[in-house]
C-alpha cells in the first residue's frame, strides 16, 4: 500500500498537524489584529504540501507557493522565522522585506522563493532543475502551482521545455477548486487540469489531494521518474481552499455544500483516522503528539511577536550582490 | 597572435566580433557560462551570428536553442543563476524583451533584495535603430530597466566596451541587461585587447576632452556625439563628450564632475527623449550643480512616438550628428 515505514507515517501526521496548528494560530492572531499585511490559510492543503514535500531531497530544488507552508518548514525554515516574516520582523526570512510566504526562499535549503506574480516560479524551478541536467546530477527540481496558475502563458511555455529539454522537474497543480473568487469551471476550458501536460507529452495524473500517502506515492514516483533522467511529470493534487483567498476574504462565493463536502475530507482528520484504524496508533499517542506541536507553535508564535522590526538604516541594503 | 591586452591595442575588430570574443573567452574559461535564446542553436548562430561556432566549440549543453518563449526562458535562465550557473541571454531583438518583463522586473531583480537569491545572469539585447527596421526592430528600451532596483543596464558603444563590460556583466552576480547597438554590430571597429579584458560597470569615460559644454551620452550616439563634436571644435567650440556606457548604476560623480568643468550639458541619446535616462541626468545636475551652470541643461533623444520604418520619417525620429551639432552650437552661444 505505501513505501514508507509506520514510524513515517507517524512522522508525516506530525508535520500535518504541526502545518494545520501554525495555520489555526495564524488565522486567529490575524483575526484578533495581531497579524500585519495579509495571510492565506493553508486549510486543506496539509496533505498537498507534505505528501508532495516528503519525497524531496536534501539536494532537490523546491519552488512552493503561498498554501504552502508544510513544505517550508519540511525544507527546513522553522515556524518562528516563518512567523516573524508574517510579522514583518527582522529574523523573518525576508528580513522584513516581504509578507507572509512570499519570498521565503534559502539557498541553504535548495528552497526557491515565490513572488505575487505566482506562475513565475514554473520556469524558475524549470531553471534549478536544468541546472542538475547541466551538472549531471541526479536530483529533482518540484514546484507547486494553483489552478489559476496553471491558465497563464507561461505554464504552458515551462511545460513545453521541461519536455523539450527532459528536465528533471515535477509541477504539482494544486487544484483548489477556486481562483481567488473564480471557480474552475469558469477559468479553464478544459475540466480535468492535468490534461493540459498531455499537449506537451508529458506524463501526468491526479490525485485525492486530501489524501496524504496517494499524493506521496505519486510525487516522489514522479520525483524518482525525473532523477532517473526521464523527464518531467505533472501531478494534479485535487483539494479544497477551506477559507477564503485571503484573511479579508468571506468567501460569501463558495458554495456551503461544497465546503461541507471536503470538510468531511479534511486531509489531518482523515489520516489521523488512519493511523489509528491501520497502522494501530492510540489516541493517547496522537494526543501527545498534538500537544507537543500546539505548545512549539505557540511558543514560535510568541518568539515572533517579541522579535525586532528591522532597522530602518537597512532599508537600502541587500538591493544587489556584492 | 598577442595575448596581453597591451599588446595587442592596434587591432581593430568590429563590435559584433567583439561581443563575440568576450562570449568565447568567458564560455572557455568558466565552464558555469552558457548561453541560450532563439535560433542559436546548432550551425545557424543566431539572428546576429554573435553566437556562431560557439554550439560546435561547447556542445548543445552550454549553447541551449530555446523556443519562441521569451518569458519561459528567462525564468528558466534566472532558475539556472540561482543554482549558481552564469547563463548569457540572447534576446533576438530587444524589442521582444517586453514578453519577458514579469520574469525580469519582478521576479529577478528583487530576489536578492527579498531573500538574499543572486541572479547572475546577463540578457543580451540587441537594440538600436536607424537601420529601417520599423517600430518592433528598432527600440532601446533601457529607460524601462534604469527604473527598476536590482538590475544593472549597460549601453556600450565602442568595441573595446562591449568587450570589456559584457565580459564583467558576465562575472556579475546581479541581473545585467546589456543593450547592444545591432546599428554598430558590423559599421564600428576599434581596438580591443586580445586577452581578458574587462571594464567596470558603472563608469563613464571621458571620450574627448573640451572646455566649453559637455555631450553626454552613451551606446550608438556616442559615435554621432563624437562626429558633431569634431565638427564643432572646426567652430572653435570645444564641447567634452562623456561616455556614460552604464545607465545603471549611473556615473554622478563624472556627470557632475564634467559638468562642472563646462557649465553646460547637453544629452544625448537614441531612445525617444519622453522620461528617457537623460532625464534622470538632468535633474541630477539641476540639483546637483545647478550654481555651477551657464544655461538651461539641454536634451535630445528620440520623438515620442514609435520607432518608424521609412528612412524619411526614421531620419526625422533620430537624433544625427548634425543635430547634435546644431543644439551643441545653440548652448554654446547662449
């Protein structure tokens, strides 16, 4: 059924609930006013950004997005830096110099930061996964990118390269049904995302997005595929955006049946079940764990807000390379 | 054949074959250079055949065809610079740098500022009109990259420069667009050193001395602003020509310097003069040293309309030597 250990799994809940925790305390902070500029939950989309970022390598390049907090912290930036970033603070990834997700990139990591101007990071991962072809090195680039994304020009330009070129890339689509207020059916032409791989010849499937080892299974298959020299994949994560675009964002627009319908799918819920029902795992277990990663993300909340803002003497500096 | 630089300062070679050699000698020493673009793969070269012979040398690997997708790959380029490779872009035309400008505004020139991510690729972009090529062949769009923190703009205009700075745009780790003059690509030779050459971005050059107003300049007007300047000192009216050849970062101390020196300014460029970098030259003297000028700073660029195709209408659009002369003449008596 999967490749990975019972120890794994439980690993795998771990970073789920620890992604779903820094959203809740996230979403609530922003609530309450203690939040700056904007943020975008993650809510639904634990499964996409762990499943997809556990078959990545050190060595592998990773291109996340804006839902996808899991992955970052899976790179390795901790939940207190990501804080502090929401928080425009000092020690936040970006020093100050960008909201939220946005710009969270590490060379350290092999972790590539995304811009507003989403699709941009397509070619970009395309790049660092050329750059393995070029060096001979047998690792994987991966990028995520939305639905909406996935309507832009350039997707298609990144998707016919990486084919042109065997690149060693792999594009996760995370279809979370809507485009800020803009449901699928009404921005793309054709209904099954992944079909648009296909003009290019490129290998592509979908998979239950709220489903953390079928996305695992697929991606790091995928991910193998493409260190192996075989070119490049596309895997369509289908899921749910559970909350609005933005904090602002009631998303008065989205159906409540259809919200009822993947909350009855809520990817941490449901793998929890999991483990309990095959993997054996008691309640006491989980509960231990879940109180572990509540007390480390509110602590790592916490350290943000007492963190620093950035000096405003530095304001000019870091514009260009030495 | 001489390999020091000094010795080999009588050989005269065109800015093409410049350009060409400095590409050349960064692909064999620093085996990170590669280049990419449209049609430059295989035996062709390249529209310009700036890249010929370089395929056959390097291999498929280092001289990457790319398709008609200007903003797919050099997102893809800004990928590879990241992961530490030194990609040198081929924009066919830079007319068509426009289809790429998300990539390049806002994605490459902030990642350093953002996350510490340096971006040292260089885009080659074959500018400059004069040649009826009509509007989409004929553009020097450097102003719309002068306005953008994080990237570098480099407009040479002598053969040695453009050997010079592309070589040091390519050892640069930061964005660097390099605005060639394709009008000069096969009409201008001069020296150039043989051997590793590299001039530093972001220094102007002295191109002739004078004492009675200063011609600055840079890129294919450069040659026109020298021709004029010639002309006039047969007028008795020494005018210093200033060679800026990056716009950005921009020389203010040799600007101001020169300026100074003279009293009075005139500027000088191809693209149309309508918020054109002369502008920003111009309000850097006029609060700079204002006290020190004897006239109004004067500029003279492109009309602002598209560049047209037939020579008449071509030939009004563009400043010439003998406009350069003429509103040289006018602030020298004013």
């Amino acid at each position: 059924m999967t490749s990975l250990s019972a120890v794994e799994r439980l690993d795998i809940y771990r970073w789920m609930y620890r992604t779903r925790r820094f959203d809740e305390v996230m979403v609530s902070m922003f609530k309450q006013g203690r939040g700056l500029g904007t943020c975008f939950s993650a809510r639904g989309h634990e499964a996409v950004s762990i499943g997809a970022g556990w078959g990545l390598q050190p060595e592998d390049f990773a291109a996340p997005m804006h839902r996808n907090v899991g992955m970052f912290m899976l790179r390795g930036l901790p939940p207190d830096q990501l804080y502090s970033n929401y928080l425009g603070r000092a020690n936040g990834t970006t020093r100050g110099r960008d909201a939220n997700l946005h710009g969270n990139g590490d060379l350290s990591h092999n972790l590539i930061g995304f811009i507003s101007h989403i699709p941009q990071s397509l070619p970009v991962a395309l790049g660092t996964a050329m750059s393995f072809r070029y060096r001979r090195q047998p690792q994987a680039a991966l990028t995520v990118c939305g639905d909406g994304g996935s309507t832009a020009g350039v997707f298609h330009e990144t998707l016919n390269m990486a084919v042109l070129y065997m690149a060693p890339l792999v594009v996760v689509l995370e279809n979370n049904q809507y485009a800020y207020s803009t449901p699928v059916a009404e921005h793309t032409a054709v209904s099954e995302l992944h079909l648009k791989a296909r003009a290019y010849d490129m290998p592509s499937q979908v998979v239950d997005g709220n489903d953390v080892l079928e996305v695992f299974e697929a991606v790091s298959a995928a991910l193998a595929r493409a260190r192996a020299g075989e070119g490049p994949s596309l895997v369509e994560a289908r899921t749910m955006r559970m909350l609005g675009h933005a904090i602002h964002d009631g998303a008065e627009y989205v159906p409540g049946e259809l919200l009822a319908h993947w909350e009855a799918r809520d990817p941490v819920v449901r793998f929890r079940r999991w483990l309990q029902d095959n993997d054996g795992v008691g309640p006491d277990v989980l509960q231990e764990l879940e109180r572990t990663e509540t007390d480390l993300i509110d602590q790592a909340f916490a350290a943000a807000e007492a963190s620093p803002f950035p000096d405003p003497d530095t304001v000019e500096a870091g514009v260009y390379a030495d | 054949m001489p390999t020091d630089s000094r010795a080999g300062n009588n050989r005269r070679i065109t800015y093409l074959e410049a350009l060409a050699e400095a590409l050349d000698q960064e692909m064999a020493r620093d085996p990170d250079v590669l280049v990419l673009g449209e049609d430059i793969g295989g035996e062709f070269g390249g529209a310009f055949k700036a890249t010929k012979g370089l395929w056959q040398k390097y291999g498929e690997d280092r001289v990457i065809n790319t398709p008609m997708a200007e903003l797919g790959f050099t997102g893809m380029a800004t990928g590879m610079a990241l992961a530490g490779l030194r990609p040198v872009i081929e924009m066919q035309f830079a007319d068509f740098i426009s289809t790429a400008f998300d990539a390049i505004v806002q994605y490459a020139a902030s990642t350093h500022y953002i996350w510490q991510g340096a971006v040292p690729w260089t885009i080659r972009a074959p500018a400059d009109g004069g040649t009826s090529s009509g509007p989409f062949h004929s553009q020097n769009p450097e102003a719309w990259f002068a306005h953008v923190p994080g990237l570098k703009v480099i407009c040479p205009g002598t053969p040695a420069d453009v050997k010079g700075l592309l070589t040091s745009a390519i050892r640069d780790n930061n964005p660097v667009i390099f605005f060639e003059s394709k009008t000069l690509y096969r009409s201008l030779r001069g020296p150039v050193p043989p051997g590793e050459h590299l001039v530093p971005i972001g220094k102007a050059r002295q191109a002739r001395p004078g004492a009675d107003l200063t011609i600055i300049t840079y890129g294919a007007m450069l040659q026109s602003a020298l021709a004029a300047a010639e002309e006039l000192a047969g007028e008795d009216i020494e005018a210093a020509v200033l060679d800026l050849r990056t716009v950005k970062p921009l020389d203010t101390d040799q600007i101001l310097e020169s300026v100074k020196a003279t009293g009075k300014a005139l500027i000088v460029h191809a693209a149309n003069r309508m918020m054109g970098c002369g502008a920003e030259v111009a309000a850097l003297i006029a609060e700079e040293c204002f006290e020190y000028l004897d006239a109004p700073v004067r500029r003279l660029g492109g009309l602002d309309t598209p560049v047209p195709f037939s020579p008449p209408l071509e030939q009004a659009y563009r400043p010439d030597a003998d406009r350069i002369a003429a509103a040289a003449r006018d602030l020298d008596a004013w």
